[in-house]
C-alpha cells in the first residue's frame, strides 16, 4: 500500500507543479492576446454588421470585389465557422445564431432551398415612413414566438435579443433586410428600427443608431448549368451595396462583414473586420485557438465588447482577436486552404473508416487463410505475418496526423496527398517499431507505437493541435465542434497508446528488476519493492503526460477524456504496485477521473487566466445552476450516436463480446490471449483497463458509441500483434523471461 501512495504522491506532486506553472504561461499568453486585440472592453464604437449568406474567400479578388478587396486591405481577416445545429446552415440559423450569441436554428432539412421568415412591417408606406424617405420604421417577425418555442428541444439556451442589447441602454439598433430583423428582433418577434433592403439606406439611417445590421443578397451555390455566371453577378451586386454602405458610414465605426450561413453544400466562409485595432490583421478567437479561425457564436460576444457593454456570464463565443499577418493573397490562399482541408474531411472521412476497417479484416483474414494449418512452419508464418499486419495498421492513426507537417491542403490533389502522406508515415512508425531493439519483446513494437501515437497527440495538442485539424482520426472543422484538443474520434486512440505506452515500460522496468549475476541496482532499490517503485515511477509519468496534454484547459481541456482515462491509469498504477482490486478502490478509481475533471474545471473558472475553454464553461453554468440544458443535450448526442451510421448498432455488441472475452477467456477456447496473459506481463490488466476506459469514454462523450468505435480499429490489431509474438516468444526468446516478480503483476489485479 506504501507503494501505492507513494506513486500516487508523485503524480499528485507533479499535477500540482503543472497547476502552478500553467496559470503563469497562460496568463502571459492572455496578456499578449489582449494586447493585440487593440480594443478593450472600456472602448465604445458605432458598428455596423453587414452579412452575406453563402460568401466564401475563393469569391474575393482585387477586380471582382473591390470594396470588399480593399476592406481586407485596411482590416483584419479570417474565416467563419457558420455551423449552428444541422449540418448545413441556412442563413436565417446563422442570424438567429447572432440574436441569441448560442446555436440556434429554423427548421429545414439537409437538401431544398432555406426558408425565408416573412417581416411584417408595423406601418403603412406614407409620407415618412421607410419607403418614402429613407427612415427606418418598426417592424415584427411572425414566426419568432414559433422560432423561440422550437430551439428549446435543442438545450443551446439562447440569450434572444443579446445582439440588441449591444446598442446599449436607450439606445437604438437598426435591421436593414429581413436578415438583419431576424438578428435584432426580441422574443416576440418586435423590432424598433427597420428598413426593408440596402437599397433604401442613406448615410443618415447608417448613423442613427450605434448598432446597425445590414443583411444583403445571398451568393446561390456554384452548381448546374449558368450557377458560376449567376454566382458572380450576385458576389458582385453584394459588393457595389458594400461599397455603398462604407462610404456612408460614421466616422470611427467598426464594420464587420461575415457570412451568415451556407449555400448548398457546409464551407468555411468568410469574415473581415475594419476599424480601430482592427488594421491589416489575421482574426482569430479563444474559443477556436486557430490563427485565422472564429465560429459564428464569437460575433455577439465581439459587437457587445465593441460597444463597451458586459458580455453575458454564460456567453458561449469569445470576442474576435487580431493578430499580424502577410500580404494579404498569401494569407486569402491560407485561409482558402483551411476550407480545401475542411472539405476533404467532410468528402473522406466515412470513405476512410470504411476502406480502414474493411483492409484490417481483409488482411488478417487472407493471414488466416494463407497459412492455415496446425504444422509448426504454418503457424510461425501466420503468427509472424499477424504481428507485421497489426503494427502496421496500429500506426495509421499516427500516420495522419503525422501527415500535416507537409501541408498537404495547399498542394494539386490535396486528398490524394494527404493519404499518401499517411500511408508512408505509417510505414516509417512500423519499420521503426519492428526493427529496433526491442523487437524481441512480444509487447515491444506495439509499444512502441503506442508511444509514437501517445507522443504524437500529445505534444500536438500542447502545442495548439495543428496536426489534428481536418485529418481523419482528428478535428472536424466545419462541424465547429472542437478546434484544440483531442476530437471524440481521437481521445479513445490517445487513452489506449497511453496505457499501452505505459504498461509496455513498466513491464520493461519489472523485467529489469530480476536478480541477475553482477547487476547494478538503482540508487535506492532493494530487491522486489525497489522494482516495483521504479516501475510505478515510470508509469506515473506516462499517465501525468496524458492527462494533463489531454485535460489542462490551457492545452485539451477534454472533459470525457479526463473521465475515462483517469481511472484506467490508476488501475494499471494499482497492478504495477501489486496491489489487489478491492470493491473500495476500484469505485475510488472510477471517481478519480471525475475528481480532475472538477479540479480542472474549477481552477479554470475562478483562474480565467489558464485560458477560454469548455470545462471552465460548463464549471460556470454547473455553479449557477445552468448546467442542465448542457447535460441534457450531451445525453440526447450520445444516444443518438447509435443510430448514426447502420453500423454504430454493432459497437455495444462488440464491445459487450470483447468484454466477456476479457473476463473468461476460456469459455471462448482463447487459448493463445490466455498463454500471452502469462507469458507478457501487465497485458492482461492494459487490455481490461483500455476496454474500461472505452466504456467510460461511450457515456462520458456526447458522441457516445464512437468514442470505442474509433478505438477499436487502433488497439485490436495491436493486441493481435502481441498474442501472436507471445505465442511463439517473439523474434527470440527476450533475454531474461518475465519472471514471478514481473509475471505476478497482470494476475493479481485480474482477480
């Protein structure tokens, strides 16, 4: 028990080194955000949003657009993330998005033409009102009761009226189009200050209110005969009433244009800033982390800080940033670059999954057919060619995150490149991890690969997670869902390359403990206890690297990964020291990771300074009591995720199946994974404790079954790679076999 918390000291020393050491460099790196944001929150401007839906940066250019063109030139830049509920986004959800600063949306389907809420005009067209002289008059929206009623079933809890209220108290805020009414109306639907299109705002309507909201014509999709004609003529009437509309405005105003929404098909879309602090910069937003990348929800919290009023408690965007940038063709070929990597996502990444496992099954099962037969030169090269089909296919996740260091996005067949990227990657990972020295370990190139793939995520998302976005074991950009961090597709590899890692090392340290003729011993070991502790030294520090890449709010922030993963590493701690798994401290266990999760969650509220993120977010709401909405919609996602491919049925089976497997192997004639549980130590305890923490992770991530789904194409095939070497010793026979010491670690904690 010493031993045991003894390593638990460590980890928890270590853990709060970090806690103290992070706050420092995040407020650091905060005070720099803040100082190249050029605005602060006591300034006050007039604003003016205008919004066209279905505007991408592969639309802009010197001689198409100019007034847009030369906004960019003088302004800040970036791309929008526009994804509001479906996965398309009409712009009405886009200007319900803005109201309310919280996902909103109309009904529509994924396919057809968006629906256009009708504006109803409170007064008749007479002398002095909008249609006669250019002054705005009030107007209702019908349907925004209706609108209200239908996005609480979402659990977004939209603040309806938010952007208004950026005008300030008694002040007005104008709604040019039907667009613009909708971003300004109140729960009923009431808007004060209305004009029906651009065409009848003058430099007096622009003035008149400190915040003025302009919707103009939305860009058609670029398909079917006469689309590229009609989607020019229309980027170009957008851009002469934009040109219009800034040669009207008051002096000192801040204007924003963005686009509101999709045309047919999800894209990145585009937003430009100008004004004061806003000169010739790239935007991003704390809540993405990206250079040159903000979402939607950003754009309420931005106008209310440029209006100088308190953002809401429970705001869920971050207030848009500038930071410096190139020429600004470079950085539009950038921008449109992050859109090409988003669409190769969306195009692949369900083509991947399917060729990835469907190859897995093929090649074990052309193995299994080849060398079929009991002769022991049969089984040698099914064993052997099963261990080099598993490392290799082990290595693929890595291989495609690997894959960004070339930035594949900007290249002639950008999809073409990045699966070639991944592929070679892969190749190098199992060349490395079957011809090194450890070979001659059965655990040893898969362990290899877990540490590859551990070190790989990892130091990415330390590091800003530049690797993750868009490729497709990583971060899906256009669903606007995580932008740092471990992605749910992603956190179940990371848990299992940890624990793999981990266990792989301490097995290695165990094995190393044995009383050998002339050995030298640590500075402290003695005998057996000494083993041990190192051992649970070494897998202390993997486990800490994990967690904190994983769930420090200023790197991952992942709050189901914390959950799930927390517990697995205690468990394996528990082997390694020898201890046996009471009733008492395996529920201890299960609770360790939520104990984190709140520790992490906690300090990132009261300490805002270790930087924006979703746990410091719902600590805030589960402190105010408004953290049920949250939970509400993270349960509905989860259990709907059985039912988003015909295949996501399948998982609970497969993962019930793996379990009973786990539990008694010898009702399944397993014969091979029970003489590899005995003759690899600490194998039988990572496999049990990563089936744990995919279990875990199933209830603690919204996207629910795809958290073990993902996991399982990574771990099986290097599970198979360690039975198989097991099964005939490995290469050779590991110079000194695990002994009782080693060997008695797995069967102890299986009880």
């Amino acid at each position: 028990m010493r031993k045991l918390l003894a390593g638990a000291a460590l980890l928890g020393a270590a853990l709060a080194a970090a806690l103290i050491a992070g706050p420092g460099n995040a407020a650091a790196a905060a005070l720099s955000h803040a100082r190249r944001a050029g605005v602060t929150d006591s300034s006050s401007h007039a604003v003016v949003l205008v919004g066209i839906p279905g505007l991408r940066w592969s639309d802009v250019s010197a001689a198409a657009t100019p007034a847009l063109w030369r906004l960019a030139e003088e302004g800040s830049v970036g791309t929008l993330v526009v994804h509001t509920i479906e996965s398309r986004t009409c712009p009405a959800d886009g200007w319900l998005t803005v109201n309310s600063g919280a996902r909103a949306a109309v009904p529509h389907g994924d396919s057809g033409p968006c629906p256009q809420p009708r504006v109803v005009t409170a007064q008749p067209a007479a002398p002095g009102s909008a249609r006669a002289d250019g002054t705005p008059v009030a107007a209702d929206v019908p349907s925004m009761p209706f609108l209200v009623r239908y996005n609480r079933q979402f659990h977004y809890s939209p603040d309806w009226g938010l952007l208004r209220s950026a005008a300030g108290n008694g002040q007005c805020a104008t709604a040019i189009g039907t667009g613009a009414a909708l971003a300004l109306a109140g729960p009923t639907g009431h808007v004060a200050s209305y004009l029906p299109s651009a065409a009848a705002a003058s430099r007096v309507s622009l003035a008149r209110c400190p915040l003025t909201v302009v919707s103009l014509g939305a860009v058609p999709a670029p398909s079917g005969s006469g689309a590229a004609a009609a989607r020019a003529a229309a980027v170009r009437a957008d851009d002469q009433a934009l040109g219009r509309i800034i040669s009207d405005l008051p002096a000192g105003a801040i204007v924003a244009v963005f686009s509101p929404g999709d045309d047919a098909s999800p894209h990145l879309r585009l937003i430009a800033v100008e004004g004061p602090g806003y000169a010739a910069g790239l935007l991003d937003s704390a809540s993405t982390r990206q250079p040159g990348l903000s979402q939607l929800t950003d754009i309420t919290p931005t106008v209310l800080r440029w209006r100088g009023q308190p953002a809401a408690p429970d705001a869920v965007g971050s207030p848009l940033q500038r930071a410096n940038r190139g020429s600004l063709p470079a950085e539009i070929r950038a921008l449109i670059g992050q859109d090409t990597a988003a669409q190769v996502y969306r195009a692949t990444w369900g083509w991947f999954f399917a060729v990835f496992v469907a190859a897995e099954l093929v090649v074990f099962g052309v193995i299994a057919v080849a060398f079929r037969g009991g002769q022991d030169e049969r089984r040698r090269r099914r064993r052997s060619a099963a261990r080099v089909a598993g490392v290799v296919a082990g290595s693929v996740p890595a291989g495609t995150f690997l894959a960004s260091l070339v930035p594949w996005w900007s290249l002639p067949h950008p999809a073409a490149v990045l699966y070639s990227l991944a592929a070679g990657w892969a190749i190098v990972i199992a060349v490395v991890a079957l011809a090194g020295p450890w070979r001659r370990d059965p655990m040893g190139p898969p362990g290899v690969v877990a540490a590859i793939t551990l070190a790989t995520i990892g130091l990415d998302v330390m590091t800003g997670s530049r690797l993750e976005l868009s490729t497709p074991f990583g971060l899906s950009v256009l669903l606007g869902g995580r932008f740092y961090g471990e992605d749910n597709n992603t956190i179940g590899i990371y848990g299992a390359a940890g624990v793999l890692c981990a266990a792989w090392l301490g097995a290695a340290v165990l094995r190393s403990g044995e009383s050998r003729p002339g050995q030298r011993r640590w500075p402290g070991a003695s005998g057996r206890g000494g083993t041990r502790r190192r051992a649970v030294i070494v897998v202390s520090a993997v486990a800490l690297f994990a967690v904190i890449a994983s769930g420090w709010p200023g790197f991952g922030a992942k709050v189901g990964g914390t959950i799930a993963m927390v517990p697995g590493f205690v468990l394996l701690i528990m082997a390694v020291a020898g201890g046996r798994l009471s009733p008492r401290r395996v529920v201890l266990a299960a609770l360790s990771g939520i104990g984190l999760f709140a520790v992490f969650a906690l300090v990132n509220y009261f300490v805002p300074v270790t930087g924006h993120s979703d746990i410091g977010f719902f600590a805030g709401q589960a402190l105010h009591g408004g953290a049920g909405g949250t939970l509400q919609r993270k349960i509905s996602t989860n259990i709907a995720s059985l039912t988003t491919t015909p295949y996501n049925l399948l998982i609970p089976l497969i993962v019930a199946g793996l379990g009973l497997l786990l539990l008694r192997p010898g009702r399944f004639r397993a014969g091979a994974l029970t003489r590899a549980w005995q003759a690899v130590p600490l194998l039988r305890v990572s496999l049990v404790t990563i089936w744990v923490m995919g279990v875990l992770g199933w209830f603690a991530e919204d996207s629910g079954v795809g958290v073990p789904g993902a996991t399982l194409p990574f771990i099986l095939p290097l599970a198979i790679a360690i039975v198989a070497a097991a099964a005939t010793g490995g290469d050779k026979a590991p110079a000194g076999q695990p002994g009782a010491e080693a060997a008695a670690a797995s069967p102890r904690v299986a009880q």
